[in-house]
C-alpha cells in the first residue's frame, strides 16, 4: 500500500464548475501538507499549505485536512481554463521540507 | 518563479554512463531536495541535504548520491545508469524550522538514456 494515494483521473469539467481532488494517507505522523500544481513540463508549484488539521482558504482556492480520516482534500471554485494541470497532494512528518511524499497527481481539464 | 535554477535542462545519456545534475536553492534556504518523476508520476523522494549533510533518503540504490555546498547549491550524482533512470530530476530548497514545510522547485533536468 502506498503511503498517499490519489485518483490520478483525468477530470474534466465545464469553466465554473466547482473542482473537488482528494488524497487518502496512511502515515499518521504526517502533519504539513500541501497541494501543488503542476503545468506540462515545469516544476511543481505551491498552491496551498496547511499544518495540522482545519481549512485553510486562498481565493478561489480551500483546502481541507481531516486527520482522523487520513484525508485530504482541495477545492477550486470557478474553475477557469488555466487552471488545466497536474494537481499533487504532498505531505511530510517533519519540518524544513523533510522526506515530503506526494501522491501521483490528478490531471484536470478545465472545458471553455 | 521560485528562484531555484537547475542544471541542465535535457541530456541524453547511455546505459552504463554517469551524471551529474546541478541546483541552485533559493535565497535564505539552507536545504535542498531532490526527487524523481517518471512520466505520469508524482515525484518520489530520492534526499535531501542540510547544512551540507544527508538528512534523510528514500528508496534509491547507493549508484544515488549528492553533495550540498556551503553556499547550499547541491548535485545530484548517478552512477551506472540504467534505462528505468530516465525520468524529470526535481531539486527543491526550503527553509528548516518550525512550520515550514512547503518546498519551492526548479524547472527540472529531464534525463533520457539510452
């Protein structure tokens, strides 16, 4: 079983609809966790960080931790045709970065 | 941009032969990552250095190795190459400390061998 697991899809929705993407865990030392996004080709970048459990909210962008589930999840409101690409969900157990694991990434597709 | 800078970008490789790919971290980050992504894969943990040591590995043979320099820039080295190695070599820099878990990546060198 792999540590974070994550639909790999593709998604693809209508512009405006409103995105859901999940990733599962088994680690429960996992405390930082992040989701990032990736275009074709480029590095990942950050899109939002959150520590421990609770919301955390970014414009258009939520993201949610329920460790008692081992869940997480990120929502996009009004999703737009930019917002195309590679979504990873990552999490580590220690600070500074340390020994983060990401999960395989889910690909969206935003239709105009 | 995130201001870490990677080097090279693409290269070509055959079995057998030896790399090394080079990174940048960003200005005030004194650690350095790096990762593996296959085509269609999230990136998988190969080290990561601070403060010029290994602090932590992941599931790579020892023909993986690094260096982080005072100046933190870092390489990673791969020796005896074999055809599974070809994938997007990711470097990360971030902050150690409290709460910082986030990782801030280059562009990636992409290594195909042959």
């Amino acid at each position: 079983q792999k540590e974070v697991e994550q639909d790999p899809g593709p998604l693809s929705v209508p512009e405006g609809a409103i995105v859901s993407l999940n990733c599962t865990y088994s680690n429960s030392a996992f405390q930082y966790f992040m989701w990032y996004r990736q275009y074709s080709r480029k590095g990942p970048e950050l899109l939002m960080y959150t520590y421990s459990s609770g919301n955390k909210e970014d414009g258009r962008f939520t993201a949610q931790v329920d460790k008692s589930s081992k869940y997480i999840s990120l929502f996009i409101r009004d999703s737009q045709p930019s917002d195309s690409a590679t979504y990873l969900c990552a999490m580590s157990a220690g600070t500074g970065g340390f020994k983060t694991i990401f999960g395989a990434g889910t690909r969206l597709f935003v239709k105009a | 941009e995130t201001g870490v800078t990677q080097s090279p970008t693409h290269l070509i490789k055959t079995r057998g032969q030896q790399v090394t790919l080079r990174c940048s971290s960003q200005s005030g980050h004194n650690t350095v990552s790096w990762y593996q992504q296959a085509l269609g894969q999230g990136p998988q943990f190969i080290f990561q250095y601070y403060r010029e040591e290994e602090n932590g590995r992941g599931n790579f043979p020892p023909r993986f190795s690094g260096l982080q320099f005072p100046n933190y820039s870092s390489e990673l080295n791969v020796n005896a190459l074999e055809l599974d190695d070809s994938a997007l070599y990711l470097c990360a820099s971030s902050r150690a400390g409290p709460n910082t878990g986030e990782l801030f990546f280059g562009e990636g060198s992409r290594l195909t061998v042959l």
